[in-house]
C-alpha cells in the first residue's frame, strides 16, 4: 500500500457508509507497522468527501496500485 493507490472498503465492513465509494490513499504511516501492537494506518481522501479519513489497513482493500 502506498500514497495514490485507489481503494473501496473491505466488503466485511457491512452498513458503512463509505462502503461503495472510492477512495485515493493520501497519507500512510509505514514506520508504526513494523512495530509490535500496531496497526499499519493510512489516511484515505474518498470521492466527493472535502476532508481525509483515517482508516486501518485491514479495513480497505487496494484495486489499483499506483503506477
């Protein structure tokens, strides 16, 4: 996963409200993934929406990497 990667949300997050949008990965935070007891995170600027959004990695899904 990396900045510019398009993304939805994983299809286990039932009733999200972003769950059928897209989504371009604007931040991530690589250096506390390697850390035990943390969990990789990314900010996430999803279609439409005038702000980021700060989303776990399990919890998105990557359909485009950035080339």
């Amino acid at each position: 996963m990396k900045v510019g990667d398009l993304v939805k949300n994983a299809d286990r997050l039932v009733g999200n409200r972003n769950r059928k949008r897209l989504g371009v990965i604007v931040e991530v935070d690589p250096d506390k993934a390697d850390q035990p007891g943390c969990f990789g995170s990314c900010f996430i600027h999803w279609m439409g929406d005038a702000d980021w959004t700060f989303v776990y990695e399990e919890d998105i899904e990557v359909i485009s990497d950035n080339r």
